[in-house]
C-alpha cells in the first residue's frame, strides 16, 4: 500500500506486488527489519505447533486422556509464560494478544468510573473503549524530548479521582522504555492501579521487579517469534477482583471463557522458554546489530536524528528522521531493494497524519513524515545489517540530491 501510494504521487515505479520467496530463490538479499510490527515464528515454534495440529488437536476441556494431554500441554505453556515474566502460572491468562488483554482490563474499570491516565505516545490498544466510549475521562501526561512521562504531571493528575494508569513499558515506534518504577511508585502512592503493556519490551530486556510492581501487564506473543493471535494478561495483585475477559465456560481459570487455542499457546509458550533460556545472548546481539546500525548511518550521513537516543531504549529499535527526505517515500524504495521497515506502527499505518508519538517529543509535521523506524530481531544478521546500511545510504543520498527529498 506505501509503494502503491509513493508511485501515485510521485510516479515512482514499484512493483503492484513483491514475491519476497521469489526473490531470496535468486539469492537477493531481504533484510526484514520490522520486527516491532511482527517477528517470524522461530523452527522451534512451527514444529510444535505442526506437532499440536497433527497429534495434540484433543479438546483440553474433555475428561478423557486426549484431551488431558492437551490440558497438560497449556498448562506446560502457562508455567513457561510465567518462567520468563517472572511470576506464578496461576497469574497467566492466555488471549488473543495484548489487544484484547488491555481491552478487558480498560473495560473493567471503566465499568467502575476510574478516569484513565495515560499519554499521546501510547499505542492505540493502551487506550482503547475509553477513546472510543469515554474520552472524557482520559488525563493525558506530557512527555519530554525523549519521549518519557512527566512525572510532575503524573503526581498532579494522580491527586484526582481514582484512576488507572494505562503505559507502555517501551515504545514501539522508538523503543523508548518509560521509567516504570517511578511511574509505579507515584501510582502505588495514590491508590491507583497500573496496566503495562510489555509487549514491545518482553524478551528484549530483562524483567525486573519494577515491571511486576504493575496491576496488570500484557504481552502478544507475535512480538516474540510466537504465532499471532496469542497472548497473555497477568494479573498481579490477588486481593482485587479479577479482571474476566469474557464469560462462557470455565477455561482460563474461569476468566476467559471460550476452547482455547491449543496449537497457538503451546508455540507462546516454547517461544517464551527459548527466549528465557537465552536472554542475554539475544539482548547482546541486537543491541550489536541496532548500535551498528546508527554508528555507521551517522559516520555516513549528514542531517540524521536518532529518536529517543538520549533514553533508555530496547535494544532493538532504531526510530530515525532523515531530514530533506519524504519517510514514505524512502520506506517504499528501501522495500524495491528488499529492506522491510515502516514509519509508524503497524495499527497506525493507515493514518495519513504524522505520528503522535513523534510529534508529542517535539517534532514538526515535516520532521516526523522524515522519520522511519527500524526494528531488529534474533533472525537477523550483521550481514543483513551492512546491506541495509549501504542501501539506506545510496537511498537517502538519491531522494536529497537527484529528487529533492520528494516534498
């Protein structure tokens, strides 16, 4: 669709469509660094899910030994959840992703009148029914350069009426992580309850106690080479009343009522046991692959912008602006090469406006149309990296001198 609306405007020619499996059989290297918006589903994972549709398909709500097997599989998956987030299985409940997990949670205080306090960089899940149903009752909490909470502002729309206090651990458009233990404290302080939405955050850095200090945390198991359509809410505090997504039967621990998704829990939960088991590894190589990245971008580059530099980040995410240049534009060529990124996240995509989350850090409109983000993961390789590199630089040099940046 980015291709298809750069070629209109500005008579680019893009292919209609790409056969990304055609082109690596020609040995043409893809470099797919958009992994904030999905991963791909690791060997270990396919294979179990293979091995769940084909011999472990029993209905794990059935009395019988077949679909026991399936019970204990879930259970398995649960308990490998909890391992990696650091809690017990008894506080996993398995969704669709982090959506519907914040959905519930939003809907449930909603029910009971708590305003929302929250920001203009969250991901539009953070905020969900109380956007669409209850704007009124949202406080939004100003962000500085960086991209981190105020925490004055959150000191001061705390004294207010009750309230839930709805986050993004790390961004995903920048990968900025929010001060979670201050954020928690000022919250804790004032009797208020914290939704953290991990799911850009969970297997790329490690899980500490600040993160458990939350009411509630959320994952999509897609973030983290798992299949879509899985995920979690944890619930964290047992003294409140638990947060029931839907009703209906008593899978889930009776709040979540519905025949679970066996083949999609069991890959979440060997997704998240690979992840544990090799945490560090995998945090050292893409913070060498993403540091690589913008060191050699800036040596080669003039009039480029790291967002969020100065912050704690993932160590992932690269979110740059490229002054001169039409981030479109360049998103759709760098794809003609073979380099898969995007400009904003991938439930904001189809918006014509610039991104909030940049604007809300202090860029102009011009400044944040610029801006494309980069998102590594485990699959990739400094190869794909140097490609990249070579790419981006003869692409951006290309749109500031031959087209004039295409504004």
């Amino acid at each position: 669709m980015i291709a298809f609306l750069v070629a209109a405007k500005y008579g680019i020619q893009q292919r209609a469509y790409t056969d990304y499996r055609l082109r690596g059989l020609f040995g043409a290297m893809i470099a797919y660094l958009d992994n904030n918006s999905t991963t791909k589903p690791s060997p270990q994972v396919v294979k179990a899910v293979l091995k769940s549709l084909e011999h472990n398909w029993g209905n794990a709500s059935s009395p019988h030994g077949f679909g026991q097997t399936s019970a204990k599989l879930i259970a398995t998956a649960r308990d490998q959840v909890a391992a990696l987030v650091g809690v017990t299985a008894d506080q996993v409940v398995f969704t669709s992703g982090a959506t519907e997990a914040n959905e519930a949670v939003l809907r449930h205080h909603l029910a009971n009148g708590r305003i929302l306090i929250t920001s203009d960089i969250e991901h539009p899940a953070v905020t969900g029914v109380y956007r669409s149903r209850a704007p009124e009752l949202i406080r939004i909490i100003p962000v500085d350069h960086e991209g981190r909470w105020d925490l004055d502002a959150l000191e001061t729309q705390l004294a207010g009426p009750p309230a839930l206090v709805a986050v993004a651990w790390a961004n995903g458009e920048t990968g900025v992580l929010q001060n979670i233990q201050a954020i928690s404290d000022c919250a804790r302080n004032q009797g208020a309850q914290i939704l953290l939405d991990a799911s850009q955050a969970v297997g790329r850095i490690p899980i500490d106690d600040c993160a458990r200090g939350a009411t509630y945390i959320t994952l999509s198991g897609h973030k983290l080479h798992a299949p879509k359509g899985t995920g979690a809410l944890i619930q964290i505090n047992e003294l409140l009343d638990p947060v029931v997504i839907q009703v209906g039967g008593e899978q889930e621990l009776g709040l979540r009522g519905g025949t679970e998704n066996v083949p999609g829990i069991i890959g979440f939960g060997v997704a998240c046991e690979l992840r544990r088991r090799n945490i560090d590894g995998a945090i050292q190589h893409l913070a060498d692959l993403r540091n690589r990245f913008e060191t050699a971008l800036g040596e080669k580059l003039p009039d480029i912008r790291v967002n969020g530099v100065r912050a704690p980040r993932v160590p992932n995410t690269s979110n740059i602006t490229f002054c001169g240049v039409d981030g479109m534009a360049l998103v759709a060529r760098l794809e003609d090469k073979g380099i898969l990124c995007s400009q904003l996240s991938a439930c904001s995509s189809g918006s014509p406006e610039p991104s909030r989350t940049l604007t809300a850090m202090g860029l102009n409109s011009e400044q944040a149309f610029a801006s494309v983000r980069f998102a590594f993961s485990v699959d990739n390789t400094l190869a794909e990296v140097e490609f990249a590199i070579q790419i981006i630089v003869a692409e951006v040099i290309y749109l500031r001198e031959i087209l004039g940046g295409l504004i």
